[in-house]
C-alpha cells in the first residue's frame, strides 16, 4: 500500500510516517513487524528522515524510538497530509494501527483473550 | 584551512566565509549562539549552521576542500576538537521562519547568525519539546545578558508549549534575576 506514491520517495518512507502517527512512537523493528516488512529498508529511511529533521530517535534501553519532530518546521502540515493518507487506507489496516493497547499490565497478570461467541476464557 | 589554536568562533568565522566564497550561505544557529550571546557562559564544542540556499552538494564539496571529513550528522577537521554540524532548513523558531538575522564580524570578516531573540526562542523550544532544563537555564541567561523583556517570550512559550511551561519560563526568570540583584 503506497498513498502517497509521487508525494513521498518511498513506501517505508510513508509506512513509518504513518505509523509514528498512528502510535506516536516506534522502533525500526517493530515497525517493519507491523507492516511484515523488511528491517533494512525501514532502517534506511529512518534515518534518511532523522537527518532531514522530519522524526527524532532517542535511545530507549537498547532501541532506538522514533518520533515526529515536534521541532519540524512542516510538521502541522505533514501531519494534515498523513491523516488524510490514513483516512484511504483499508479499515482493518487502520483499525489495527490505531487499537494497539497502551495501558499499562501489571507483570503477573494473566492475558485474557476475548471470544466474541463464548466470551471471556 | 588552518585551523590550528583557533577558538570557536574564529573557526565558525573561517568556516561561514569559506562556504560562501563557495556560494553557499549559512547562518549560525544552536547552542554556539546561545554560548556567544551568554558571553560564554555556557560552553559547546560543536557549530550549527543552517545552510538557507539549500545547496548540500556544494556544501559538502566546500567542507572536503577545507579538509573536514563527515562523520554521520557531523564534520571533523584533524586540527580542531571542534565540530560543525548542518541541521536542515528552513531558517526557523518554532513554527515561525526566521527572516532577519544578526552578524558577527571579526577583522573584517562577516558571519549570519540568529538574533538574541530568535535564539532565546530556540532554546526555550528545546526546552519545551526535549524537556531540557539547561536550554531554559541558557535561554533566560540570554535574556539577562541582553536586557530582554520576559513579556517578549511568555506568547511565545504558551504557544510552543502550554501554561506550564510558561510558568516555569516565569519562575526561572524570577530566581535568576533575584539571584543576580542579590550578588
């Protein structure tokens, strides 16, 4: 999936763009994970966009997480082009960027998964 | 270039003229302008420049001439623990471009950089984005040194960032110049 093809250089470039802005933050791996996609590409336009100001990294443990530069001088505008971007893709694919848990879980707590036929197991 | 026993600011002069006999124009931006406008009293060992006429291949063709090798994000030269760095444009503070700059002329030789203003909204950006209680500490050093109005920069940092990070521009401005009439 390419919406921005002509706007953007490549489609990892626009496949972080737009998952920074549906998750806020993220690492080369786990985007690259998200979209099933190869690291080395997603990697390479990290950093083309780091050194062009559009995100900033910043160590975490051992990853480096990305951002959107709050400092970006286009940011508002970027930020317009890539909702609408977001807005043409396929619901499931949005759903699915936007609906990651956030919440913290404590660290014993059992994972409850959620059968919509039988409920709760 | 020699660059030997130059100190910051001649090498960031040598370096300005250098690229703009080249025909690139760049303007001094980042914690080196912070540093001269507080008299140094914040130090750094790396320049920023903006490059505003956008020319990176001429750019890097006029760094190589001069002898300064890249490293990642930064330009290293054998006879100075100094270090260059070029941020991408636009010229800007915060969400406004910056369309007057300052000079600095040393022996005839001129440099762009920010003004006072421009660069203690800068700082107070990298404060309110990074969280970064020394960019506030040098922007309101600034302030001081240069007899700038805090009234000038309360809209500034309520819009850039929020009411809490205006107090806190408020606060800090309030102890350092309390700590100053106290001396």
């Amino acid at each position: 999936m390419f919406v921005l093809k002509g706007v953007l250089r490549a489609e990892s470039q626009e496949r972080i763009l737009i998952f920074l802005l549906a998750r806020g933050r993220g690492y080369a791996k786990g985007i690259a994970d998200f979209y099933s996609a190869s690291l080395t590409p997603i990697q390479a336009q990290l950093s083309r966009l780091e050194a062009d100001g559009v995100v900033v990294g910043r160590q975490v443990g051992g990853i480096r997480e990305f951002e959107i530069n709050p400092r970006y001088f286009f940011r508002e505008e970027l930020l317009v082009l890539l909702q609408k971007a977001l807005s043409a893709y396929p619901e499931e694919v949005r759903e699915a960027l936007l609906m990651d848990r956030r919440r913290p879980r404590s660290r014993h707590k059992p994972v409850q998964f959620f059968d919509k036929n039988q409920g709760a197991s | 270039m020699e660059l030997k026993g130059k100190n910051i600011e001649e090498l960031a002069l040598l370096v300005s003229a250098q690229l703009k006999s080249r025909g690139v124009e760049v303007v001094a931006v980042g914690g080196f302008v912070a540093a001269h406008y507080s008299s140094y009293r914040y130090l750094t060992k790396d320049v920023d420049f903006v490059d505003i006429t956008y020319q990176t291949k001429k750019l890097q063709a006029a760094m190589a001439e001069a002898g300064f090798t890249r490293r990642g994000k930064n330009y290293f030269h054998p006879d100075t623990e100094f270090t260059l760095e070029f941020p991408p444009g636009p010229l800007s503070v915060g969400d406004e471009l910056v369309i007057k700059t300052a000079t600095l002329e040393r022996d005839g030789v001129v440099m762009r950089m920010l003004s006072a203003s421009d660069i203690v909204k800068d700082r107070l950006a990298a404060f309110i984005h990074w969280r970064d209680n020394q960019a506030l500490a040098q922007a309101v050093a600034i302030m001081i040194k240069q007899n700038l109005g805090l009234e000038d920069f309360l809209g500034f940092a309520e819009k850039e960032g929020g009411p809490v990070q205006k107090n806190a521009l408020i606060k800090h401005y309030q102890d350092e110049t309390s700590r100053s009439h106290e001396k």
